[in-house]
C-alpha cells in the first residue's frame, strides 16, 4: 500500500517533479496489458515529461504508452535552429508507424504543437484510432501581428525570451521548469509551419476526437477550439474547456478528472 507522501507525489506535479528530475528530457515507455497503445507527443521547446503524468494514467487503465522526445529538444535552445517541422512529424510518425505493427488501435494524443502534430498524421493514417487534442492552435493569439513583430525582430536578433502571464506563469510551473527559456526565431517559424499544415484541410480528418483547451489559454486563440470542433471532419466529437489552466495544461493540472476524461473518452471509442 502506498504512503500517504508516495501518493501527494502522484497528485502533485511538483511533488513529482522533484522526484523525477533525472527523467526531465527522456521519452518514456510505458508497456500496457489491454493490446491498446497511445502515442503521446510533447510541445514545442519542452519534453515528454509534460506529459508523463497522463501517460502513467493511461498505462494504470491497461493501455501501452509511447512518448518520443522530438529532434532538437531536451539539449539545449540552439538544437532547435536546424530542424525543420517536417522532422518532428517525421519522429512522432516512425512512432506511430512502429506501434501500429504490434497493436490494432493505436490512438494519437498532443499538446500544442504536438496536438497539431497529431492532426497532421490523422490525415495521413486514417486507421488512427482516435485523437485527444490539447490546447491545440487552430489559430495563434494576435497571430498575423505575432508573425510580423517575430519576423520583424529576427533581422536583428537570432533569438528570443519566453514571457509569461503573470497568473499562470509562475516559475513553478512545470512546463516552464521542463521547458527552453529561450528559442531561436527560425524554430518558431517551423512551429507556425505545423499549425497551417494541421489546419489545412482539416475536414479530412475522421476519427473520433476530444477537443481539450484552457480558458486562460495566453498562446492560442480562444476560438481555437471551437474552430476546430467546427472544421474537423470527425463524427464523434467531444469540446471540454479547462478552467483557470496553463497554456499546456496537462503538465500542471491536479484535479485528476481530465486524466479520467481523456480514458473514458478512448474508451468510448467504438
């Protein structure tokens, strides 16, 4: 029987952060017992470990996880400045590809960029099982002033510093922890690749899909996920919205009800 502190640690991230810091930029494994598997897929500039807390949910409910560290990332910001968007669906594909052969229903999960990484390969590979988008950008935040003020700058300067809300940006966050602080202007171009790639056409993607974003989400639109659940070509569809949350809520929430929303939503999955 676990210890009242083994399971604060469990609930608390930052509890388990602190536990784990050998784990920060490692991909994890986790091998299932129901013959399911779920490839999750980390944001842009962080790691798998924002996303290890669901992932250990999953595999307590049966299901086989996969959490790939993307190229460039988990070193250091300059790893970035090379890699092109086409590269990191390229990594989370031979993922894929590699689940695929040894389970029949593999399902797709992300955030931010990684969500949008997870659209793309939903139209890609229609035998995707379903997909669990989190703070997805359908559209960025002020995106057309964004883009021009960072192409702007990137003749003066190669890189940039991340600025957070005041509320929800709090030096304790995991994601800030886990994350580059720092990017290089030419990343951020092949991030905004990836959200017109994943929006492109986004009717054709039919699998069942759950729709997760923060309320208070400071980087993606707040239509995001409406314009999503409106767009997207999937029959079963789920919209939930996460309140007083982080951009990339996953890492940090502790009410465990959206770890169990996003099992009883693959679950549901026919």
């Amino acid at each position: 029987m676990k210890s009242s502190k083994e399971v604060s640690a469990e609930r608390d991230p930052l509890l388990l952060y602190k536990k784990e810091k050998h784990l920060l930029n490692k991909p994890f494994y986790f091998q299932g017992t129901n013959e399911k598997a779920v490839l999750l897929i980390h944001g842009w500039s962080t790691t798998p470990y924002e996303l290890r807390r669901l992932g250990l949910h999953l595999n307590k409910n049966g299901y086989t996880v996969d959490a790939p560290l993307l190229s460039g990332h988990g070193t250091v910001p300059r790893d970035l400045e090379e890699i092109s968007w086409k590269k990191w669906v390229k990594d989370a594909e031979e993922e894929y590809l590699r689940l695929r052969e040894n389970y029949n229903r593999v399902y797709v999960g992300g955030t931010s960029i990684g969500a949008s990484i997870a659209l793309v390969l939903a139209k890609k590979y229609p035998e995707i099982s379903g997909l669990v988008l989190m703070a997805t950008p359908y559209k960025l935040r002020l995106e057309s002033l964004a883009l021009f003020y960072a192409r702007t700058v990137s003749f003066f300067k190669k890189y940039s510093r991340k600025i957070y809300p005041p509320t929800f940006g709090s030096s304790r966050t995991i994601t800030r922890l886990i994350s580059y602080q720092t990017y290089p202007y030419s990343s951020v171009f092949q991030a905004f690749e990836i959200v017109k790639e994943a929006r492109r056409k986004i009717s054709r993607v039919k699998q069942p899909c759950l729709i997760m974003q923060s309320t208070s989400d400071h980087v993606v639109s707040g239509k995001s996920a409406d314009l999503i659940y409106e767009k997207i070509g999937s029959k079963t569809k789920k919209k939930i919205y996460i309140k007083r949350a982080y951009h990339t809520f996953i890492a940090d929430i502790k009410n465990e009800h959206v770890f169990k929303d996003i099992v009883e939503f693959i679950k549901s999955i026919k």
